[in-house]
C-alpha cells in the first residue's frame, strides 16, 4: 500500500466469507455480471493473475487455503488493477460442495495440487470420483475442467476417475492457457520435470 491505500485505488480483493453454510451470492462479489472461471489452489497467484489480465470480459476467483498465498494474489490483482478477481480463503473440495451454486462456472482449474505420494494418503487427494460429480455440479453445461500435475501416478488417477466416470468427455487444453504456467509450474519445468496435464467438458 502506499500512503495507506491501496495500489491504484484498487480495493482488496480476498472476500471476507460471512457464511460457510450458505451458497455465495456471486453477484457480490464482482462489479459486473461476467462468465465465472475458478481456480482451485491459486497459490501465488502467477497463474489467475496472468489469465485475469488477458481476459477482462471474465471473472476469476482464486480458492486458496494458506493466507500468505492469498494475499500475494491480493497484491499483484490490486497492481495490475484488476476488479475481475477474487480470493476466498477456504478447502477447495467444501468450497465446491457447499458454497458455489449449481451450474454457475464456465470452467475449473486445477493445477499441482498436493499428490499426497504415500499409498496411506491418497484418499486425501482432490481429484478423485466425489470430485467429478462436485465438478459436473458447479459447472455449467459445457463447462471445462482444466487439470496439471508434474506426478504421473496422479495424472493417470485424474485421468481414469474422468474419463470412466459420466458427465465429462475429453478434450483440449488451448495453447494460450497452456502458456500461462502457475508458481509450481516455472519451477519444476527449471529442474526439467515435464507437465502432465488434461482437460474435460461438461456434458
């Protein structure tokens, strides 16, 4: 902040819930009625805030449970001036159950999300088959699901719990999503570890 406001006039922009119990009411939360996207696990937000810029005719939240991560996402959407993102602090897989309305978001990203490696500790995983029908809920008919993983053992989980399970088809990832890489991202491709990723649409 500068002289105690905030970078460009810009306000901030982590949304306080007031209700864990209640959907959100999602014309709160933006200044205009735009197509709605999500991404689950935002971390810095070096992905959400790249795409955000490029796509001002759309409206991002950005789910993230660590507050430091939020707040960097804060910080750089109130830089670069942004009114079409917001971040809310709380579980990916609740924030789907319980607070997005029903077919209210053209698409869902999620990238490198914890891989929970030890065979203990996979139900712990976000994508798995209670995903898929959470995903197929919120989304609107059409809508993507747009998945990055540098673990193969995940990716082909990902992969066999979409593509056996109803409601999504294959489908492509486009080469200007693909380009925007998340915080994660830049630095496992540095040490040459490849990214798997996936996409699926609602049908």
């Amino acid at each position: 902040m500068h002289n105690g406001q905030p970078p460009n006039g810009v306000p901030g922009l982590i949304y306080p819930l007031t209700s864990i119990l209640e959907r959100i009411d999602l014309g709160r939360l933006f200044p205009a009625d735009q197509p709605l996207e999500v991404e689950l696990g935002s971390g810095d937000g070096s992905f959400l805030i790249q795409y955000a810029v490029q796509h001002p005719e759309r409206n991002f939240i950005g789910v993230e449970r660590l507050l430091g991560r939020l707040r960097k996402l804060d910080r750089k959407g109130r830089q670069a001036g942004l009114a079409n993102v917001r971040g809310l602090r709380i579980e990916s897989s609740y924030f789907l159950q319980y607070l997005l309305p029903a077919h209210s978001v053209e698409a869902l990203h999620v990238y490198f999300p914890d891989p929970w490696p030890k065979r203990k500790h996979r139900r712990h995983r976000l994508i798995n088959a209670s995903f898929v029908l959470l995903a197929h809920k919120v989304l609107t008919t059409g809508g993507l699901v747009f998945l990055r993983t540098d673990d193969a053992d995940y990716f082909r989980q990902m992969r066999q719990v979409f593509e056996t399970g109803e409601g999504f088809t294959p489908s492509e990832t486009p080469p200007e999503l693909a380009r925007l890489p998340t915080d994660f991202e830049r630095e496992f491709n540095a040490r040459g570890v490849a990214t798997l990723s996936a996409a699926y649409r609602a049908c």
